[in-house]
C-alpha cells in the first residue's frame, strides 16, 4: 500500500496511532493482518476524513508530542 487513503478505499479498518516523537505510526488490520505505516511527525493531512475515528489519536498525538495534523475538525486539548 502507498498510502493512507488507499488503505481506506482497499478496506483497512484503522487500530490506532502512535508517535516515538520522530515519526507517526499508523496501525491497520487488512486481510487478517495488522500492518504499520510511519510517516515523520510533521505537516501531516488529518486522517478523520477518512477516519473519523482518528480524531482522538491525532488529538493526543498533538498534545503528547507536538504534531500538527492539517484539516483537523476539532484540535482541542484532550489532556490539559
């Protein structure tokens, strides 16, 4: 898979994210099997379009570690 979207359209269903701070880590369950797709943490497109369920990952990701997600509906503070 080269991309997020792609990811969508072939019927991945989004687990989760995570950041190391270098890097975003998005996990995908696709044909029986988890797959993981990084991407350095910076001027990232926000998944919820996509994803609505992304906004609460994106959401700590910013406020854990400082990553900006573009066209994010809600970049509210989940924490503080």
């Amino acid at each position: 898979m080269k991309s997020l979207k792609e990811m969508k359209t072939r019927g991945a269903r989004l687990i989760t994210m995570s950041c190391d701070g270098a890097s975003v880590f998005y996990h995908f369950f696709y044909q029986g099997q988890h797959q993981t797709m990084a991407f350095p943490a910076r001027n990232l497109k926000s998944l919820t379009p996509l994803y609505p369920g992304a906004e609460l990952y994106e959401r700590e990701l910013m406020e854990k570690y400082g990553v900006k997600f573009a066209g994010h509906p809600k970049p509210l503070k989940l924490f503080t």
